[in-house]
C-alpha cells in the first residue's frame, strides 16, 4: 500500500485523539505518529492498560493491536471479563490478542479468516478512534483489579 | 442581585459537552440545555455535526457510568456541568 495514503488515513482518523477526549477517557498517548498508534488507559479502579496499534499498511490491512503493560512490555497475563481480550495465544503471535473485528489478529486467526477486514473497513466504529474505544469500553469491565 | 425566575432557570439547566474520537460537540466550551430534556437529543445533534454515518451500536458514560440516552438528564441523576463519552460499544469475536 502507498505509505503516504496510509499516513493520511492514519492523520485523519487520530486528529481528534486530543483535549478533553483524553481527560474524559483518562488516556495518555504515548505515540501518534504513523504508523504507531500507543494509547495507556488508566483508572483509579483498576490496572492500567497499553495498547499499541501498529498500522504500517492501514488501511489495507487492519490495524495489528498489541495488549501491554504500562511499561510496554507484552502482557502475557491481560485482565479478563471480557471476550474482546482473548487471553489464549494467538494461532499466529502466540500472544494474547484483541479478538474483535478491526484487529489484525482477529481476522487472520484461524477461527475467522472468512470474516473479512473489508467487511468492517470504512465504518466509524472499526476506524482507529473507533477500535481503541471499543478496546477502552471492553477494558472498563474487566474484572481485573489492582 | 439574581431573581427567583432567574435562579429556577439556572437550577433547570445543565452544560453538557460530548466527546467522541470523531471530535467534540460543542468544538469547544459547552451546551446550556434544561434538565428536563432527553440526553439523546444532544448526541443526535453531536451525530449530525461530526458527520457520524451510524450510532446504533454506541454507549454514552458520564464518568464511567453507562447513562441512558432516552432518559432525562435528572433522570440519569446528572447535573451541572458534564463531559458524555459518546463511542462504540465492544464487539468481540469469542474464538
């Protein structure tokens, strides 16, 4: 894919991941610059959690989602509660990963390689601002506390 | 010196932002509109003004409480001044 449409979208889609947006949501960007997208949710209610989009060839590929710790190293252990973070290992990374639609992971593990990106592409809620909420509103019920 | 009309209106009002990863509502600062009127008609205006295409699977929270849209302001106990985090419900594939 063109690096410079795929930074584009990538501009496009982050350039209201600012202001009273973070302040509401309690996130800190870390990175957001093509064509990493690294976000840290925090609450007073539970551990905080990193996640890094990697969007090298977005948006022909979906975004390739890493769950972290703050520090950012891999979170081998992610909080449970919910089946948007799956906590077995990926068919492919061997990791933990983000088993919703808009995730790289998602549509290239063996259980739904026949569910398309192209399927999701090109709606809000499986845009960049729209999976990283997704991933903060899944994260909000998680059951792991500090 | 206010009057009492003056106050009643001001006990009847609530400032009210949305936020969502397609911009904010109002830009900047915030709306004045009564308690007594349902949350979901900002949010179709916020829809409208950041040209989102779809909410039907979106959650609106005020400091992390899940509010109902087709309530009242003080029937989801809100008041004063409020930031709604408007955005996408959690999907989840379920390997």
């Amino acid at each position: 894919m063109n690096s410079i449409l795929s930074k584009e979208i990538f501009e496009n889609q982050t350039k209201h991941i600012k202001g009273r947006l973070l302040e509401a949501r309690q996130w800190r960007v870390n990175e957001m610059s093509h064509p990493i997208l690294d976000v840290t949710f925090l609450s007073s209610t539970r551990r905080p959690l990193r996640i890094k989009m990697k969007c090298d060839r977005y948006d022909e590929l979906p975004a390739s989602i890493e769950i972290l710790s703050e520090d950012g190293s891999f979170l081998m252990k992610p909080p449970t509660g919910t089946n948007v973070i799956n906590v077995g290992a990926h068919s492919v990374t061997g990791r933990p990963f983000i088993c919703s639609p808009g995730s790289f992971e998602y549509h290239t593990h063996s259980g739904h390689t026949n569910d398309l990106w192209e399927n999701y592409k090109n709606k809000s809620d499986y845009d960049l601002g729209g999976m990283l909420t997704q991933i903060h509103n899944a994260w909000s019920k998680t059951t792991d506390v500090p | 010196m206010s009057t009492n009309t003056e106050k009643e209106k001001k006990e009847n009002d609530i400032e009210v932002a949305v936020v969502t990863t397609s911009g904010s509502f109002p830009e900047e600062g915030f709306e004045k509109v009564s308690i007594h009127q349902k949350v979901m008609v900002i949010l179709k205006k916020a829809q409208e003004k950041l040209k989102i295409v779809s909410t039907d699977k979106w959650v609106a929270k005020v400091g992390g409480r899940i509010i109902n849209p087709d309530s009242s302001y003080v029937e989801n106990n809100l008041s004063g001044t409020i930031t709604i985090d408007y955005g996408p419900s959690e999907g989840g594939g379920g390997v």
